[in-house]
C-alpha cells in the first residue's frame, strides 16, 4: 500500500550529543515561519548543553522553506527532520480565521513519527521558552496519553463543557503545550475516532484540534502547572491579582518556562501589545541577528 506521508531526512550527523536529547514536535504553514524560528531560539538558548531533533510535520511547505528552516536549526547544533502529509488529511475539518489545517496534524503524530519514540514535546509557534523544560519533559507519564495545562478561568471552562456536550468534559485543556505519551497513543487511539468526531461536530468546532483532544480525550491527560508549562500571556494581571501579587514579573522570569500567547492578537504583529511585548520583541531580534540568521 503507498504511504501517505514522507519522512525526509535534512541532516547527515550521527543522533546529537549532549547533556539530554529531547525530541520537540511542530506543525505549521508558511504564514508560521518567522515565530517557530523565534520560538526555538528560545528553546535552544535556554538548553545549551542540550540537543534537540525537531520533527516538522506539514503538507504545504516548499523545499526552500524546509531547507532554510533545516539551516537555522542545524546551524545552531541541532537536528531537523521533515514528515510531509499528503492533502486528504483533515481536508474536510474546518479552518477558522488564525488557524490553518496543520494545527489538526498533532493529533496524528502517534501515527507518522518514528517508531523509537516513546515521547514527543509538541509546541505552538506562539510560545517562548524563558527557563528549563526538563522536568516536563522527563515527567511521568504512567499510562496518560497527553500532559498539558488547562487555563481554570472558570465561565470559560463552564462554556467548552456545555459547547462540547454530550462529551464528558471536567476540564478544557489547551492543546499549545502537549507532552505526548507515544507508546501509549499507538495502543488506543483511532485515526477513524478522530475523523468521525470532526464530521459530527465540524459545525460546533471553535478551536478545532483543541475540542477534539477534549472531547475525545480529556480524561486520559495529566495535568500540568499552567503558571510554569503554559503561561497565557494574556492574562498576566489575572494571575498577579488571584494570587495575591505572588505571580508578578520577577516570579515570571524566575519559575516559568513556557509563555504562550494566545488568541488571535500576535506578538509579531505591529499592532500588538501586552504585558510580555517587549520580552518578545527581546527574542525575536537575537533570532535573526545571530548565527548569521
């Protein structure tokens, strides 16, 4: 039977050396470029005794785009290595506004990556990395098929409950920052479970990929620390103010690891603003002003 996907291998080193070797998963489109490099620069310069393969999972890249991805990444001592879908995956789920079809493809890496994995750190092009992430990745997964955070704003949480009924859902979690549990993926989820949900509920689907995992999986993810794995950077006075002024801008920089910028406002964009602009602004000039870019 013809395989659907093709794996392409970029570089020609032996597996990277390094203090730990963590794998990191994403999947994006072209309009997705400029943020995912920004993002890994993050992520490399928080780790640098470490040394990461990144796995690209698309369907609409060109060979230069991959190639010029490949040669920022490989520049700075890691690894690239491209899984390129054919089009009838998710063809018919819907696409709204920010979003592109590639956001769905997550949801299927169990399927497309290698075998010798037993885990994958999946992250969106919109976070940075400010601190550690080994203790998430090297977490306990027992028999979870996921880790991720849930962002307790509890009107929002009672809305996605009652939006995604008859599902059974105790939690939203939201699908940025995602631990994969490979082994366990592979042994009970359905590729045809995943798709039949789209075509039941493709007219209810407002944030598409995130539904499916709560809908389908909520019950079987492990929570983690949304304040340090998947800080909304919207929400940075909610956080300062519920916790008393506890998680102010020193606790930030010092605890958290990942900030995510959610939501359709970018910080790439020249009309953002928020509480975390200038950090990113700090990151996104470094990205493409070292390393001859």
């Amino acid at each position: 039977m013809k395989e659907d996907f093709k794996i392409t291998y970029l570089t020609e080193k032996d597996r990277l050396k390094g203090d730990m070797f963590m794998n990191i998963l994403v999947t994006i489109d072209a309009n997705y470029m400029h943020p995912v490099k920004v993002m890994l620069h993050s992520l490399f310069l928080h780790h640098p005794e470490d040394s990461f393969c990144i796995y690209l999972m698309h369907s609409s890249l060109t060979d230069d785009e991959t190639r010029r991805l490949n040669d920022y990444i490989e520049r700075r001592g890691h690894e690239l290595q491209v899984i390129t879908l054919e089009n009838h995956h998710f063809a018919d789920a819907p696409v709204i506004k920010h979003f592109s079809k590639e956001m769905y493809y997550r949801l299927l890496a169990y399927k497309f990556l290698p075998n010798s994995l037993d885990r994958v750190l999946y992250l969106d092009p919109d976070i940075l990395i400010i601190n550690s992430i080994h203790d998430l990745y090297q977490m306990d997964m027992a028999n979870y098929l996921y880790a991720a955070a849930y962002h307790d704003r509890t009107p929002i949480t009672n809305i996605n409950k009652l939006r995604l009924r008859p599902y059974d859902v105790e939690a939203y979690y939201n699908s940025g920052v995602l631990l994969l549990n490979l082994t366990e993926q592979r042994k009970h989820i359905s590729e045809q479970a995943i798709y039949e949900f789209v075509e039941v509920n493709k007219k209810k689907l407002i944030l598409p990929d995130q539904d499916i995992l709560n809908g389908l999986y909520a019950k079987q993810i492990k929570d983690i620390d949304e304040v340090r794995y998947n800080f909304d950077a919207r929400f940075y006075y909610y956080y300062k103010i519920t916790s008393k002024n506890k998680i102010d801008m020193d606790f930030v920089i010092n605890n958290t690891s990942i900030i995510h910028f959610c939501g359709k406002k970018k910080p790439w964009y020249k009309t953002y603003y928020g509480s975390f602009h200038s950090l990113y602004k700090h990151y996104e000039r470094f990205a493409f002003h070292s390393v001859n870019k």
